[in-house]
C-alpha cells in the first residue's frame, strides 16, 4: 500500500512538471483598469514575453464603454509593458482600437504620471493631448501555478488520507 502511495504522489509531482513544461509557452496576461477626466477602461494586455518588459500582442475589455478589439499602432504604440514598474508604459504607450472604431494609447512621459489619448479627440496622438489617468495592473498567475497548487493540495490529501487508514487501523 505504502509502495502505491509513493508512486502516486510521484506521478502527480511529474503531472504538475509537465503541465507547468508544457504552459511555459503560453501567454503573460495581465488586468488592467484606468480612469480619469471621463475615460475608464479595464479588460487584460496579452504578451508571449516572460520578462520585464514585456511587448502586448493582444488587448481584450471594455473602453468607454465599447469592445477592445485588439491592439494598434495609433499615437506610434510601441506596444511595451513594464512590469512590475512605475510608469507602467513608455511613451510610445500601448494602443488598442474599439469596436466603435476610436482608438486609445496609454502612455507616459518619463515619470510616474500615466496618460490617455483618444483618436476622437486627437487623430494624430500628440501626447500633449493626453488626458491625466490612474492606470492599475497586475499580473494573471499563469496556469502552471494553479497545476502546481492543484499537484501541492492532492499530495496533502493523499498524506492525511494515509494517516487517518493507519490510526484506523491501529
């Protein structure tokens, strides 16, 4: 009995290894909200990077009340996150377009300050343009760390379930 016990656990260590191999290429994903001087948004920016500067791929939420759509070059985007970090964006910012057509870059100059632009306001994107935001992100913990946790809880539970059969037993 001790024998197959020690194998199980042994195969959901190796479980939980190879689901944490196999989801180490999967996307970072991150939720955002900002707000400021009538812009709100919040949804998540997508990125096949695993460092701190992290390049987004994907945007998907909600801006003023319209679908994210997915990202855009609008104000020149470099499309960077920093993370962790204060200012979260660069200059270049990270722009996404809405399902009503009007495309938004949150952006920084420099200091810790985050900003927002509108193409219904400013087709070009002048970041004197930008409107003042508090812009909040955080990190999506990756599937491989709920694989993990899951592994982690099944191995205490087979442990407790061992020694309530021996004092049974006894």
């Amino acid at each position: 009995m001790y024998q197959f016990k020690t194998t199980l656990v042994g195969a959901a260590v190796a479980l939980g290894v190879l689901a944490s191999a196999a989801v180490s290429q999967a996307a970072t994903v991150f939720d955002f909200t900002y707000s400021g001087d009538g812009y709100s948004g919040s949804g998540q920016f997508i990125s096949n990077d695993t460092a701190s500067s992290y390049y987004i791929t994907d945007v998907t939420g909600v801006a003023n009340g319209s679908a994210i759509t997915g990202v855009s070059t609008y104000a020149g985007a470099s499309n960077l996150l920093t993370y962790p970090g204060a200012p979260s964006t660069d200059q270049g910012g990270i722009s996404f377009v809405t399902a009503s057509g009007v495309m938004f870059n949150l952006f920084s100059q420099g200091s810790a300050a985050e900003y927002v632009l509108s193409s219904a306001v400013d087709s070009v994107g002048y970041a004197a343009n930008g409107v003042p935001i508090t812009l909040a992100i955080s990190a999506v913990p990756e599937p491989a760390v709920w694989a993990m946790m899951l592994v982690g809880f099944g191995g205490l539970g087979v442990a407790m379930r061992s020694r309530r059969q021996s004092a049974l037993a006894l």
